[in-house]
C-alpha cells in the first residue's frame, strides 16, 4: 500500500517499486548541469525565414524608386513610366506588356530578372 500526497491509498506491487539512489533520477541517468549560450550576439538581427520581396511594385512605386530599383532605368525613363501609369484606365497597369511602349528598355530583361511586379 502507497498513500499519495492527496492521501489516497493505492496498491502497488514490488516490481514497479523504483530504489532510490541519492543524486539519480528516475532514468538512472545523472542530470548534466544546464549552461548559457556563450559568445551570442544579442545585436544581431535574427535570421527571416521568409525572405524578403526585394521586388517593386509598379502600381504604386515612385519614379526614384524605379530608378533606384531598377538598373537600367534611369530617371527621365521612370517618369515616363509613372506618367504612363496615370494615363492608363483606373492609373495602374494591368499587364507588364504594357511598359514596351516606352522605349530605350530591354523589358525581357527586367522581367526575366524578376525586378519589378504590378498588383
């Protein structure tokens, strides 16, 4: 007969009775003592795990950012692009075909590299 620590009376047999062994638990393993991380640098920005869109948004990007964004574009060519942009129907694009009637542009580049995106 064992009585818990609520007082109640339970039987238990000798098999699963554990012997105590000072400075053991209950696996027989003896606990390693736990330290802290050494050498951490608390400054550092953690790690994302999502990277970060380093795209640009055509819809509602500015003629600096394109030209700072995009290489290849200067600014002249960004303000045509932001013009075009308010010329169109609801002043956004709809498709990225429709940035090659503004010329001095390889579009097929910086659609291949992944530059820019409407939305």
């Amino acid at each position: 007969m064992i009585k818990n620590a609520s007082g109640a009376i339970s039987y238990v047999s000798l098999q699963d009775l554990v012997s105590y062994e000072p400075g053991k638990g209950r696996t027989g393993e003896v606990p390693e003592p736990q330290t802290a991380e050494k050498n951490k640098d608390e400054d550092k920005l953690p790690e994302s795990a999502i990277p970060v869109d380093t795209r640009v948004n055509l819809n509602v990007v500015t003629a600096e950012g394109i030209a700072k964004a995009v290489k290849g574009i200067g600014y002249a060519t960004a303000k045509k692009i932001i013009e075009l942009r308010l010329s169109l129907p609801g002043e956004r694009f709809k498709t990225l075909d429709q940035l090659r009637k503004i010329g001095r542009v390889d579009w097929d580049e910086v659609i291949a590299e992944d530059l820019i995106y409407i939305n």
